[in-house]
C-alpha cells in the first residue's frame, strides 16, 4: 500500500521537528558550558543526539516506503534562558509538544488505516514517555532540593553519567 501523500508531508514536518528539537538541546548544552555545568551539558549533548537519531528514523521510514524526503530548514533555538531550572521545565514543556505531534501522525494513520505507519510510531509514542519523565524528573529533582547552587551542583554532578 502506497503513503498517502497527506501522511508523506506530516512526516516531512516531524523530520523537520526532529532536528528542531535537536538544535534546541544543543544551544541547551551550549548554554551550559557556558555556565561550567559541564555534566548538564553532557546530558543535553546526549539528547541532541538522540534527536538527530529520531530524525534519522523517520528519514529511514520514508526510505522504506519510497518517498522523497525532504531535508528541512533548521530553525534558530533560543539562546539564553534564566537558569537551569527555566532550561529543564523548556525541554519538559517542548517534549510535551512532541508528544502531541506523535499523536497527530498516529490519529493521522489510523484515520487512514495505514497500519505500518502505526506500526513505526509505537516505537515514538513509548519514546516520548520516557522523554517526558526523563526532563520531568530532573524539574522534579531541582525543585525539591530548593532550587538554589547546591541544588543545581548536585544534579550537575547527577547527569555527567548520563
Ligand atoms: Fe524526538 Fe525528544 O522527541
């Protein structure tokens, strides 16, 4: 069964969401080395990472399905923020959004009955659980320790083993 050309486009536009995400992490990192928040900057340098990879799956999918693939304009992250705990509730709040994109495209290819779309964006839909609860948690972790330098030196410390 051919893509439509309607589920074509909207993974088009998650490729391009994909490596949004990726920018935005990685201006995070930036930001963080900056600070000499060198283990924050290494999870965020992971993430931006993994965001890459999400894109490159789509890409792979579209591929596999013999459509063309359009490789987006990256639009230009933010650059400075309040503090670590603005940078953690951002990506909270931006994965929450991704969230809500993958469950478009699933809605999108159910409506079609396009099961191998869904097949592919289960993978996505257990992916952002865990980017939800992954960046939720370190807001979490901030907050109850107070939110001050001790607080935020400790989760520092915390993710460089990420
Ligand atoms: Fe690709 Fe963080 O969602």
């Amino acid at each position: 069964m051919k893509l439509s050309d309607s589920m074509a486009n909207a993974i088009n536009d998650q490729i391009k969401a994909e490596f949004d995400s990726a920018y935005i992490y990685l201006a995070m990192s930036a930001y963080f080395k900056d600070a000499g928040l060198d283990g924050m900057s290494h999870w965020m340098d992971k993430q931006y990472k993994e965001e890459v990879e999400h894109a490159e799956k789509f890409i792979a999918y579209l591929y596999e399905r013999g459509v063309r693939v359009v490789i987006p304009e990256i639009s230009k992250p933010k650059e400075s923020y309040n503090d670590a705990l603005d940078v953690f509730k951002t990506a909270y709040n931006h994965e929450q959004y991704v969230t809500s994109r993958i469950y478009k495209l699933v809605d999108m290819a159910s409506a079609e009955k396009d099961y191998a779309t869904m097949s592919m964006l289960k993978w996505f839909v257990d992916e952002q659980m865990e980017e939800e609860d992954n960046t939720g948690s370190i807001v979490a972790k901030l907050e109850f320790l107070g939110n001050d330098k001790h607080a935020v030196y400790i989760v520092d410390r915390e993710l460089a083993a990420r």
